[in-house]
C-alpha cells in the first residue's frame, strides 16, 4: 500500500473500525460496571454526600497537603502531560478542522509555533515519566505489563504527529497516515486498559467525596 | 467442600460493588498512595504501597466482572486466585495497614483504597487466612463478650472502684436513660478512670446516662479481621442492650473502630437502621459544651497536641470537636503537622495492635508519629482512643520520650467547675 492509499485507509475504514471498537468497548465497560450495582447505607448520615461528592470530582486533581513534595516529579509530569497532551490534540488547527467535519463547529486553535512546544515538552515528560517507572522503587514495583502498554499508545501519537508536523522524514503522506492509524490504535486500545481512567476517574472521585461526605468529612 | 481459595473468591465476588470496580479501573499505578502511607514512609518498602495490598481482590475483578478478563479466563490465560497467594498477601493486609484510610485522601483518581481493604479481609477470614491474634481477639469477644476478655464481674468490680474514686453512683442498666455509655475493654480495665471523668461530667451536666450489663463493650473485632458476620453479631448485641433499655442516645467511648462499627457499619450490619442515635463521646462533650452544661475552670498551661484518632476524625468526621473541647483547658495547645483528616495513624488501628505478629513492624512505622511530635517539642499529648493511648505509650516509651499520653475526656474531668 502507498502512502496516499494507507492514508485514505486510515480516514475511511481504518477510522470507522477504531471508534466502532471504542465504543463497543466503552459500552461494555459501563455496563459491567453498571451491573454491579451498590447497597443503600442505612447509617444516619451526617451530612449531604451530593456536594462533598460533586467537590472531590473536581478538587481532587490538587495534591493532597504535602504530597506534591513527596513525588514532584508524578505531580508535575502528571499535569503537564495531561494538559499538553489536550492541547494539542483540540487547539491544533488542522484537528480543530478534523473535529469540524465531524461535529460541525470548530473553535480558536493555538498558533502552531506553540503547539510545537507543547508537543515537544508533552513528549519530554512522558519520556520522564517512563524513565521514572524503570527507576523509581515504587513505580517500577508497581508496573505491569498494561502500564507499558498504556504509555506506547499514548506516545506514539505524540510522537508521529510530532514528526508530520515538522514534515520530518521522506514521505508527509506516510508520516501522516501513520499519525492517524497511531490515534487509531489509541482508541481501540483505551477501552481495554488503565487509560479507562479518562471516563472512571470522575466516577471514583465522586463515590470518595461522597463516602467521606455523608460521614462529615471533606476529602 | 470448597478450598479456601474458593472461598476467598466467592467473598470477593459479593464484596465487589460498582465503587470498587470503578476504584480498581481508574488505578494508573502512579504510586502515590504508598507515600500517605506510613509503612511505606517508614521502611520505603515498596511491596506497603496501599493499592498493592489489594491485588488478590483486583484479580479476582478483573477475571470474573470484566470483559476482557473473562476472554483471557476462557483462553485460559489468567489463573484462579490460590492459597499460596493468599498468604503471602496476609501480612500486607493485616501487619501493614491500619485501615487509616490516608491513602484514600491522595490518589489522584480519587480511589477510596481503605474501603477496598475492609473488603477484602472479608474474603481473607472466608479462607481462614488471617493473624492468630485477631483470630483470638474475635473468638473471645464472641465467646465472653470482649476481646480481651473481660467479664460482666469484672465490670462491676470496676464500677465499684470507680464510684468510690468520684463519690458518685454508676448507673447500671437503668431503663429510660437519657446517654447509654459503652466502653471498651482498654477502658474498664487499663484505664479506668475514664468511667469516673464521665460519672463527674454528666453529674455536672446534669444528665442521666448508664451502663448496660449485657452491652458493655463497645469494640468489634468482627470489624478489625474482616467478618461481618461476628461484625453484626458484635452490633446487635449493642442494639439489644440500647433497646432493651430504651436509651435516646448510644454513646462511643474513646476507641477508634468502635465508632466505625457502631456509627457507619452496624446499620449495614444488621440490616436495619437504629430507633436510637450514635454519638462519639466528643460529640456529646461537644453538645454539652455548646448548651452551657460542661462548665470548666483552670487551664493547662504546658504545650500540648491533640493526635487525631483515624477512625474518629478521618474516617468518622468528629474533627472540630475535639479542638473546641481543648481549647476550654488547654491554653497552649498546638496543632501537629498535618492535624485533622490528615493525621498519621499511630500505627496500631486496625486490628494490627491485637497482632503480636506486626509489632516490630508498628514498633518501626511510629518513628512517623516520633517526628511529629519531636518537631513540637510537646511535653503532652492528648487523645481520644485508648489503642491510639496505648500505642502512643508503647511507642514513646520504646523511644525514651518524656512525653505523657491523657485521654480528653478524662482531662476536661479534670477541669470541671466544682
């Protein structure tokens, strides 16, 4: 297959096959936790579990007193991945055109000098972060096998969309194409992994804001 | 008949709710719950990072209620849940957690890791798989009705030291009162004054409380190894006593997880929920405050702190309380780094000071509580558990710190107007 043939691949079929495993994936997910279902307290509670619930859904991206001593680099690295990574994927131009042509509104993007620096401190830390895993006790301890594999897929569309961007390498049209099967592989891989965490983080967050809330207590 | 790695799993499986499915989805392994945990800080061992406590149960997960695992569990990818695994999980979740829920307050998905851990010591005690200490502690308190054994004679003997002590009577299953005051085994027979200060305190106050002679202890072993069953059966004991005695208000004394099983658990427990209340006693020393009715004079002048019990204060919400009620006697009252639902454990909650196994380990994680309190340079420290007092005791006297341990309660007695 070409170039020009992959990447007309990748938009059309290619794509379609991604999001319907993501979604089929997602969908399974919530229903399988859903299924599961949870007892009604009976104790007294001393306060609304509603606000404290909604709160920790949203305070909960802060460290903890003291904490962000502890693992600076976790915190840090955490954030700016995590912010850099939405950054370029919404406020690039050419992706804000994409999600035009499927949502049917777009919105001002960053110019591109930015999004280069984001994109490049966005890989750097990620690089940081997997350094950190190999060394850290803890992390390295902790680490399995879908933790490596969660970081390739994250990465791997940072780095081709960082390698089209500076029209790198011989053939754009490939480089392109590969960029694209590269989210493509993210969304049929997220369903599957650790990376459910971006759809249940909010959900754990509110049943311990919650917990701790009808109980008094502000976590 | 089932192996017990069978049993584990079956626990497991009806312990698992919608929460720890999302808990268990939403971990990204990034570590950080091992540094709000005190065995962790305190031996930088990374096998005490709290979610890895729980990789039994996460297994049992991730094969039985996921998509993909049942896939690998029909491929025969994965493998069943075995008793080897179980016991060498068995210190981890007994020797080295405290079920101080700290971690729960730093994961930044916001896993509630301590509620997981209650859960799965359910499926440890449905294997058989837990520390002999905790094992006799429950036997006995099933048996006698205390975990340290204490009997209804022995209660009375107490009461009877007591009442000479304060000059006051100690009511005993007196029908209609007002505050039924349960105490733990520590109380009646280590510290036993605590059944004085609270003589001395409602006298002033003007209330009428009692004791019940068939629900005197108020701590649950069934709470601390992970049994409901001996939980419930711990609870309605409690709930019998009260109802039989027709009191408006069940009192916790100064213990941790009595709180815990009595206030959040034992509705859930025994399946329905009180015609009574349950309050802390700092709750009620609190309300009394607030009404006028705990009038004290004098002041403690030394520097003080206040070490929070976990299970009172974190996990139990009386966190003002406490500070309201020393503030009344204590004029130089400090807090320690990180007070309130921040507080480090003192190492023994949780049924580990009941596991002669754990000691050198708790002796070790106090270090944690030593540089707390070195950093203050306090010549006192209060609290409000007598396991929290009875660990801080062990611990400061291990490391010759002229520190002395007192009970609130016990010290606003002290105070009160006469």
């Amino acid at each position: 297959m070409s170039g020009p043939e992959l990447l007309l691949w990748a938009r059309g079929t290619g794509l379609q096959i991604a999001v319907a495993i993501f979604l089929f994936g997602l969908l399974a997910r919530f229903v399988e936790l859903w299924l599961l279902g949870r007892k009604t307290d009976l104790s007294v509670a001393r306060a609304s579990a509603v606000g404290p619930g909604l709160r920790t859904v949203v305070s909960r991206s802060l460290p903890m007193p003291g904490a962000l001593k502890q693992t600076p680099l976790v915190f840090l690295g955490g954030y700016v991945f995590h912010l850099g990574f939405l950054a370029t994927l919404l406020f690039y131009v050419p992706h804000i055109h994409f999600l035009r042509s499927i949502l049917g509104f777009g919105w001002p993007g960053l110019p591109p000098f930015l999004i280069d620096v984001i994109g490049l401190v966005t890989i750097a830390t990620l690089i940081a972060l997997l350094v950190q895993r190999f060394t850290d006790p803890v992390r390295r301890f902790l680490s399995r096998a879908d933790d490596y594999v969660a970081w390739t897929v994250t990465f791997l569309p940072l780095l081709s969309g960082y390698v089209a961007f500076h029209r790198l390498g011989t053939d754009y049209t490939l480089m392109l194409a590969l960029h694209i099967l590269s989210v493509e592989l993210l969304l049929i891989v997220i369903p599957f992994t650790k990376l459910m965490h971006m759809f249940t983080f909010a959900l754990a967050r509110w049943y311990n804001g919650a917990i701790a809330g009808r109980k008094g207590v502000r976590v | 008949m089932s192996t017990p790695a069978e049993r584990a799993t079956n626990a497991f499986l009806e312990q698992i709710d919608r929460p720890t499915a999302a808990f268990f989805e939403s971990c990204v392994h990034c570590g950080m719950c091992a540094h709000a945990c005190l065995f962790y800080t305190e031996t930088g061992d990374p096998q005490y990072t709290p979610i890895h406590k729980l990789e039994p149960m996460r297994r049992v997960w991730e094969r039985e209620f996921t998509l993909f695992g049942r896939v690998k569990k029909w491929l025969g990818l994965s493998k069943p849940l075995s008793e080897a695994e179980l016991k060498t999980w068995e210190p981890l979740v007994y020797d080295s957690c405290t079920l101080c829920g700290r971690c729960s307050l730093t994961c930044p998905v916001g896993n509630d890791i301590v509620y997981m851990v209650r859960k799965m010591r359910e499926g440890m005690v449905a294997a058989g798989i837990a520390p002999d200490g905790l094992k006799e502690a429950s036997i006995r308190a099933v048996r006698v009705g205390s975990p340290m054994g204490v009997t209804l004679q022995a209660l009375k003997a107490q009461i009877a030291h007591a009442e000479k002590d304060v000059g006051l009577k100690i009511p005993l299953d007196q029908e209609g009162a007002e505050y039924l005051l349960l105490m733990s085994s520590a109380e009646i027979m280590q510290f036993p004054e605590f059944m004085g200060a609270a003589a001395k305190i409602f006298a002033q106050a003007g209330v009428s409380w009692t004791l019940c002679s068939t629900a005197f202890e108020a701590t649950n072993s069934g709470i601390q190894i992970g049994s409901s069953d001996i939980a419930a059966q711990l609870v309605q004991r409690i709930v019998d006593g009260a109802e039989k005695l027709k009191v408006k208000t069940v009192i916790s004394p100064e213990c941790g997880h009595a709180y815990t099983a009595l206030r959040w658990e034992g509705p859930n427990l025994i399946g329905r929920p009180y015609p009574f209340k349950v309050q802390h006693i700092l709750e009620v020393l609190d309300e009394l405050r607030a009404a006028g009715k705990l009038q004290t004079e004098g002041m403690e002048e030394a520097k003080l702190t206040f070490h929070d019990p976990c299970q009172i204060v974190r996990r139990g919400g009386v966190v003002e309380q406490p500070r309201n009620l020393l503030r009344m006697v204590a004029s130089n009252f400090v807090e320690m780094e990180d007070p309130g639902i921040y507080n480090w454990c003192c190492g023994g909650g949780g049924g580990v000071s009941a596991n002669e196994r754990a000691e050198p380990l708790r002796i070790k994680v106090f270090s944690r509580k030593k540089h707390q309190l070195d950093q203050l340079g306090v010549s006192t420290v209060v609290t409000a558990c007598s396991n929290c007092r009875n660990m801080l005791e062990e611990g400061l006297e291990h490391n010759h710190m002229q520190v002395s341990v007192l009970s609130l309660t016990e010290m606003l007695a002290e105070h009160l107007k006469e």
